[in-house]
C-alpha cells in the first residue's frame, strides 16, 4: 500500500524521484536566470569564463574528497593538503630556484606523504575517518604554518636571515592558473576520475567497499589496500589544487588552501543525487561545484554585502538539498 508521499502521476512519473534527479540542475538554471535576469552582464563570455576558473580549483579538490567518500571515508584534510602542496611548490621556486618540473614534484611528493599518513592512521587504528582526518586537518594545517614560517611565500620576500628571497616563479607556472589551462585540468581531473570510478574494475571495488565493507571483504577484495589509494588520490588532488592556487595568485599564502575545504565537501555531497547517482560521483561533484560558483557569482553582479553572502549562500544550498533529497516512499 502506498503512502500519500508515494503517490506518481499518470504514466508512473514520480515528481519526488524527479527531483532527486534532477533538483541540483534545476537549481543551477533558477539561479541562471535569475541572475540573468537581474543583472546586465551575466550571460557574457568573459562572466561565464569567470565562473569556471573561480570553481576550478574547489572542483579539483572536491573530486580528490568524491574519491575518498567513494570507499565510505571522508577526508577532511584536503583544505590542509592543498596550504601545504602550494607552500612547499612556491618555496621551491622561490627559496630554492628549482625549475618548474621540480616544484610540482615535490608539491605532488608532499600530497602523496600526506595521502599515506592519512591511510596508515585510518586503517592501523581503526578510528572513524572523519574523527581521524579532522585531527591531520589541524596538523598538517600546523605543518604548512610552521614550513612558512606564519609568512605568505612571494618573489622577493625578506627571508629570517634578512636578505630578500632570490628565486623567480616561472612564467610557464603561472600559466596553471590561468585560462584556458586552469579549466582544462579542472576538467581534465573530472573527466579521469569520473572514468576511474565508473568504468574500471579499480573504481567498482571503491563503490563496493563504500556501500558495504564487510561484504566486499568478504568478496576478497582488499579493502584496506583500496582505501588507501582512495586517500593517496584524494591528497594527490588535494596536492594538485594547491599547485594550480599558486600559480593563480603566484604566491603562497598562510593556510591558503583551508577555506575551499567547505566548498568542497558541499559540492561533493551536493552531486551525490545528481542524475540519481545516489553516491559520491565525478560529474556530481562538478555540478555541485557550478551551483557554488553561480551563486558566488551572482550575487557579487547584484554587489551583495560580503558579510550576508553566507547567509544566501547557506539557505540556497539547504533549498537545493532539501529539493533534492524529497523522494517518495513505497
């Protein structure tokens, strides 16, 4: 017997499992034209080419962070990676006079040691990865700090010592930041780790040990070996973000990656229902990403006051949940 919320339309079609479907896009297109409408330069090129370079580097992260929920963890130390990924790539040019290949070694060696930390705590002690990373979150967060010194790592900057800094930021790193290139390794990542997860046997034992460990255990997959690589490939993208945010603004700030760590995980759990996926997923997280970056944008074109746009911001995203997440029950 189905309950009033379960009740479909002629034809079978269901406005609750629609919704599911379809809220996420459907928000992104109210906000499009509603911004649209409401102001005189949404819809131009250069405004729509604006939107994909602001998401780009939150997009970056929050895929790493969709890999890492795919096996039923959560890495709540990406913000933290990326501080530290830009750091020790900038300081390589910078401090040391390394060439380019050098630096985004060392910055991808830096994501790659956080990657591996983080597994080792999470699968040796058997502490909730959310509890766990939010304790790294805080020392790696300590370890960018302390590397910098509490100072924004920039071309000519006075060292301890009291001479000024020597080296030279490529140009061709900062072409990273830049468009096209900045879009086309956002898209590029999206587009790798929506084929990884979906289309490899690798990608398919994740979902498995996400949605049941035990089982997948069981089944004689290696669960502990794929959660650690779900965290490498999250501290690696992570790694990636704080390159490509340091070729953006060509210097490294203090704790420079931290605030995209909420962006990203509302993208990421935002693309969890996008298409019906009902999982964590590349293109969801895109999605969700656009949505952020919409509704940024807009609302800087309608010179809303930054000490309200979290406001705004927060109550959109709870309506496209909330619109997103209404399904009927049998």
């Amino acid at each position: 017997m189905k309950t009033k919320n379960a009740a479909a339309w002629p034809g079978g079609f269901r406005l609750s499992d629609w919704l599911y479907k379809y809220g996420t896009l459907l928000t992104i297109v109210l906000l499009v034209l509603i911004f649209g409408a409401s102001t005189d330069h949404f819809f131009s090129n250069s405004n729509l080419v604006n939107i994909l370079r602001s998401i780009s580097i939150v997009t970056i992260i929050a895929t790493g962070l969709t890999v890492s929920l795919a096996v039923g963890g959560f890495d709540l130390s990406v913000g933290s990676t990326a501080s530290v990924a830009c750091a020790v790539c900038v300081s390589m040019f910078v401090w040391y006079g390394q060439p380019l290949w050098a630096g985004i070694a060392a910055a991808l060696l830096a994501g790659l040691v956080v990657g591996l930390v983080n597994a080792f705590l999470v699968t040796r002690f058997k502490i909730q990865d959310m509890l766990m990373t939010l304790a790294t979150m805080f020392v790696f967060q300590g370890l960018a700090l302390t590397y910098s010194r509490g100072a924004t790592i920039s071309e000519n900057m006075i060292l301890p010592g009291g001479d000024f800094a020597t080296g030279q930021i490529p140009d061709a790193f900062r072409l990273l930041g830049r468009v096209p290139w900045i879009i086309i390794i956002m898209l590029v990542v999206v587009l790798a780790v929506h084929l990884f997860l979906n289309y490899t046997k690798y990608g398919r034992y994740m979902y498995m040990i996400g949605g049941n460990p035990e089982a997948a255990k069981l089944s004689g997959i290696p669960v502990n070996r794929y959660r650690l690589a779900a965290y490498v490939i999250s501290a690696l993208l992570a790694g990636l973000g704080g390159i490509v945010l340091g070729a953006r603004v060509g210097s490294a700030e203090v704790n420079a990656g931290s605030p995209y760590l909420m962006e990203a995980v509302a993208a990421a759990f935002i693309g969890f229902s996008v298409f019906g996926a009902g999982k964590p997923n590349a293109l969801g997280t895109f999605a969700g990403a656009v949505l952020i970056g919409v509704l940024s944008n807009g609302l800087i074109m309608l010179s809303v006051p930054y000490y309200a746009m979290d406001i705004v911001k927060g109550g959109v995203l709870a309506a496209a949940l909330a619109i997103t997440y209404i399904r009927g029950r049998h």
